[in-house]
C-alpha cells in the first residue's frame, strides 16, 4: 500500500470509529466497496424476490382488507428493493449489472423466500416471523456506517412497522379461530420458525465476512446476537397467542436472561441457498421471465423519448 | 442480452410548506414526465410530500472530495461570522 | 344475495363496486411481473385506489342492506350470476399493451363519470365520487401517458398496442349502455347520465389515439351482459380464486 493509501486508509477508519458516515465520493477501501455492493445487492435481490412468495396469496386474500393490506405490503417490499438499488448504484454498480448478477446465481438473496407459501396462515408466518427477523437486522443496520445503505434502511424501517403487525394479527385471528384455522397456523409458524432463523446467518465462528464487517461497521451486532434478540422476543409473542414454537429444546436460561434454542440443521440451510430449497429454480425463472417479458416495454420508453427528443430538436434547428 | 437502464434520477420532496425539499433516494425513468409520477408512486404513498422535484443524475454537478480543503476549511477559521463570537452581558444577551 | 332483492339505489352501488374490485383484481394480477421495478409500485396504487373505491361501494350497500351484511357478502359470497360488472374488467390482463389501454379507455369515462357522481342528490355516492375522482384524474394521466408511450414507441409496442385496441373495442359500447333501473335513478339526480358523456368519450379517446398513431377499430361486433349478470368465461375463474378460501372455510373470521 502507497504511503497516500496508508493515509487515506487511516482517515477512513478514523471517521468510522468516530461514528461518521461515509459517503459516496469518499474515499474506501475497495474491499469495504465490493462488500457493500454485495451486501446491499443481495438485500435488494431478497425484497424482490420476496414479493413473490406473498404476491402469490393477493388473488386469494380471503377479506377485501386483507387484500388490500397484502397488496400494500407486497408493493413496500418492491419499494425496498428500489431503495437499495439505489443506495448500491452509488457505489458506481448499475441495476442492470446487479440484475445480471441475480440471474446468473452470482449474487444470492434470502433463502427463506424459497420456501412456498402453501396456506393462507403462511402469510400470517411470513409476516410475523421473516419480517420480524428482517426488522431485527434492519434496525441495527440503521447505524450502519455507509450514508446512503443507513439512510435507506430509516426508510425501509419506518414502513417495515405495519408489516410484522399485519402478519402477526393474521396469527392472532386464525390461533382464536376454529379448529382448522389453527391447525393452519400452527403448520405455519412450524414450517416457517426454523427458516426464519436461518436468515440471520452462519453462526459467528462460521461467518467468512464478520470480522472485517464489524470493523468498517457495515455490521454493527453480530449474527448470533440478532438471532438471540429474535428468539426472545418470538417466544413471549407465540406464548401469547397460544401457538407452539417448533423446537424442543428452547427453554429459559436464567444465567444468561434468554433462551436457550436448538441446534440449527445447516445442511438444510446449505440446500435452500444452494438451489435445493423448493422454490428455488422457481423464483429466478420468474424474475427473469418477467424482465424479458419487459424488454418491449422498456425500449418502447426509449424508443419514445428518443423520438421527442428529435422532434424537439427539429423544431428547434 | 437485455436492455440497459432507463435513466437515473434523483429524487427530492417538499415534506410540507415551509420547508426544504430534501433529497430521498433515486429512480429509473427515461423522461422527466416519467419521472416524476414515478416518484409520486414510490416515494410519497405515506403522504411524505407536498411538492417533488426530480433531476437526471447525470446534471448533478457536485464537489468533489479534493475540493473539500481548499472548499471548507478556510471557511471554518472565520468565527467572527458567528453569534458566540461575541460575549454580551447577560441582561442584553438576546440580541 | 341476488340483485332483485337489492332496491335501485342498493343495486347501483353494487355494480360500482364489482366494476372496481374485478379491475382492481387484475390489475393486482401483475404484482411481481411488471415490466420494472417502479412500474410494479405504481400499479399497485391503481390497484389498491379501485380495491379502496370497491369497499366504499360495498360498505355503503351492506349499510343499506342490513342483516349482518358487508363489504365481503358482496366480495366472496356471490355466484358469477350475481355479478354485475362490465365485461370489460373481467377480461385477463393480457400483455402490458392491454393492460394499459383498456385502463385508459376506462379512465377516460371515469373521470367525467365520478365528476357527474361528485353531484348526486345522494349525499354517500356523492362522496365516493369527490374522493374517487381525484384518483382517477391521476389514473387517466399514466394511462395516457403510456398510450402515447406504446404507441408512438417500438414498431412491437405499437404493433401490441393497437392488437390490444382492436379486442377491446367492441366491450366499450357496455360502459354507456343505460337498463331502466339507471333510468330511474338518472331521473331521480341520484345517477350519472352516461349519454352525454358518450361523445366527449369517443372524442377525447380519438385525440389519444391519433397522438399515439392508433387506428380507431370498426365497431364490427360488440358484447354486453355484465349488469345482467351475463359473464365471459372468464369472471367464474376470477371468483374461484378471488372466493377460495371463504368458500372453502365457511363462516370464519380472518
């Protein structure tokens, strides 16, 4: 590293250890760049791709609120999504390279969202427990140390706030139901608990990125501790409304004041990531089908405005 | 090979009267028209704003980051420029 | 909960609503494929602006209705007979062409038509038409904005375009078609008069179309039936989806 490197290096971790953001124009590490595009891309890519698992309830929202709130919801997420390409784009990364990325596997999203939503009650778990789980993260990475990923995260926090409320309502509607309408939300929250756990990540010793995260604070608490902090607050929301978490051995742990839990199957971890999970070919067959079946779209704008533009400058010339 | 991205714009909203409109995030639109009904749909569904502004990205001049010593620090050296500067006694404080 | 057992005013609300909530359902039929991520928010608030406008319909007909009626009886608990929207909603979205010109030509007469509502002697239809105008004064600007896109676009956009114009047309002449019951409640001054708004239509959806390099179709055939509650095929598969869980698990909260 050249001695100006050094310097900048020095005055780059000097502002983040001083609480400061970092900014587009700033100088940083390219390591701490290609991070954030990764981070913040994949972030993005898990919004979209999770409107599909939710969109795929709107057509049969069983009361016309529910519909509407279903499709407000499903609308935010897209609105996340949008954020977080921009906060990426920043970062010199355009959409269409981090689509790409998306459609070739190089990039990767939220692998809970490759688990079908087979019930009504699976709207409510979604709801409840993914964005219960992704709120957790995001409020922590509202501190995060890049300007524009933290100023995007107040945002997505701010609208984030009904949509766990909503989810958890459809549980709490279905637990005081009849028989069946909590059969179903229990078969809900049991085939959701263990995914929803599995989006905060590999334990801490296990993380390859953690470290060097925590240190350019584009993490600001580590995977296990948001984890804790979801299974705490999950346990006394299920007991609440009488439902079952799915795990043996969560018990309380007075030493520690929280939960003790389970061991996590990671080799079903490994296969939902790696393309075995049900959905998986499913999700990006869809997004990519959808951006083709776009492509007429999208150049007939262009087409559009260029045809303006020269007509405007005819009418000029 | 799909098609590259439409436009980028920057995005900026009047919360309500009296205040600044500040800047909230970006979008993809090929035309100004597009550009901010697009905005109107993505950034102001909680009622956020009262008045939008949208600029391509591209007709963004901004300083740039060797600009910011000669830029900002002879301005910072000048306290005579601001209130605490001056030490008043208390019963004309105020001013 | 058939329309005979509904007074006028009852059943002219209800053919409001279902106009709305099957429009308002296809449009939602595009969430996660719209052609981009900003277009995927926009329409979501079209869709969510026609499922807002069907529950104030419905509302307002379960309130006159009684009997432990609302706004779902009239969503989830009516047969495809009991139906009484144009046909022209219930027919699938199509590709972003059709979807975008049948929204324009229905926004077209929307506008007009909640502005005529906005002075009904009735003082609820009245509301539902002042605050649904505003939303449809915006509808119609991206309609049209996007016929102009499309149109004057790519030879394949105009191509889709004007394909999509050709099959839609003759569903139109059912949006001015006026039975008795309308009659009467257009005499009373608590209907809108759809005749006078014919012409403006016809002129205003020209002016679109000649800017976009639209060919107005022959009117070679036309179809209607929806007030009748007479369907396309297409209606019973909507509700099958739209009332699926309802009829699977009756008589539940949710």
């Amino acid at each position: 590293m050249s001695r100006d490197e050094s310097t900048e290096l020095k005055h780059f971790q000097d502002r983040i250890d001083a609480e400061e953001k970092v900014e587009p124009k700033d100088w940083m590490p390219e390591r701490y760049r290609q991070q954030l595009i990764r981070q913040i891309s994949q972030h993005a890519h898990s919004e979209v791709i999770g409107m599909q698992p939710e969109g795929n309830w709107i057509t049969r929202a069983p009361t016309l609120h529910r519909k509407s709130i279903l499709l407000a919801k499903v609308q935010d997420e897209a609105g996340h999504g949008l954020y977080l390409y921009s906060a990426a784009e920043t970062l010199g990364v355009s959409r269409q390279e981090m689509t790409d990325a998306l459609h070739s596997g190089a990039a990767k999203y939220a692998s809970i969202f490759n688990y079908p939503t087979l019930t009504w009650a699976d709207i409510g778990a979604i709801g409840w427990l993914v964005d219960g789980a992704a709120i957790v993260n995001q409020i922590s990475l509202q501190r995060t140390s890049f300007g524009p990923y933290a100023r995007g995260m107040v945002r997505i926090c701010r609208e984030e706030s009904f949509h766990q409320r909503q989810g958890y309502q459809i549980m709490m509607v279905l637990a005081a139901g009849s028989g069946e309408q909590k059969a179903m939300a229990q078969d809900a929250l049991n085939r959701f608990w263990w995914p929803s756990l599995m989006m905060f990540g590999p334990h801490d010793a296990a993380s390859a990125h953690s470290a060097q995260n925590m240190t350019w604070k584009i993490k600001r608490q580590t995977n296990d501790e948001l984890r804790q902090k979801f299974v705490d607050q999950s346990v006394l929301q299920a007991e609440a409304i009488g439902l079952v978490l799915p795990d043996p051995d969560l018990k309380w742990n007075a030493a520690r004041a929280h939960y003790d839990f389970g061991e996590i199957d990671w080799n079903e971890f490994q296969r939902s990531m790696t393309g075995g999970g049900p959905c998986s070919r499913q999700r990006i067959a869809h997004h990519k089908q959808a951006d083709a079946e776009g492509e007429w779209v999208r150049a007939a704008v262009v087409a559009h405005d260029h045809k303006q533009a020269a007509q405007l400058s005819t009418s000029r010339g | 090979m799909t098609l590259s991205d439409l436009q980028l714009f920057e995005v900026f909203l009047r919360p309500r009267r009296g205040l600044d409109h500040k800047h909230v995030g970006s979008l993809h639109a090929q035309d100004p028209a597009q550009a901010i009904e697009y905005a109107r749909d993505v950034y102001t569904r909680r009622g956020e704003g009262v008045s939008i502004w949208v600029v391509r990205s591209a007709d963004i001049v901004a300083s740039q980051e060797g600009d910011v010593e000669p830029f900002f620090d002879p301005l910072d050296d000048k306290p005579y420029r601001h209130a605490l500067h001056y030490k008043l006694p208390n019963s004309v404080d105020s001013m | 909960m058939q329309p005979s057992t509904l007074d006028p005013l009852t059943t002219y609300t209800v053919r409001l609503g279902d106009d709305a909530l099957v429009s308002g359902h296809r449009l939602s039929e595009w969430t996660g494929s719209a052609p981009m991520l900003e277009e995927e928010l926009a329409l979501a608030n079209v869709a969510l602006d026609l499922l807002g406008r069907a529950r104030l319909c419905y509302g307002y007909a379960a309130e006159r209705t009684g009997q432990g009626c609302s706004e779902d009886s009239f969503a989830y608990q009516r047969d495809c007979r009991a139906f009484t929207n144009h046909l022209i909603h219930e027919l699938p979205r199509g590709d972003f062409a059709f979807t975008m010109a049948r929204q324009f030509m229905v926004d077209c007469l929307a506008v007009p038509f909640l502005q005529g509502l906005a002075r009904s002697l009735d003082s609820r239809l009245a509301g539902i038409g002042a605050k649904c105008v505003k939303e449809s004064r915006y509808h119609l600007r991206r309609s049209t904005d996007w016929m102009f896109r499309l149109g004057d676009g790519t030879e394949e956009s105009h191509r889709r375009l004007q394909s999509a114009v050709d099959e839609l047309w003759g569903f139109t002449p059912e949006l001015f078609a006026q039975d008795a019951l309308e009659a009467e409640l257009v005499h009373s001054g608590v209907g809108v008069d759809l005749e006078p708004l014919r012409e403006p239509w016809l002129t205003a959806v020209n002016q679109t179309f000649s800017g976009a390099g639209i060919v107005l179709p022959a009117l070679d055939w036309q179809v209607d039936g929806g007030r009748q509650g007479l369907h396309t095929e297409h209606l019973g598969h909507l509700l099958s989806e739209l009332q699926f869980v309802q009829r699977a698990y009756p008589g539940q909260q949710w």
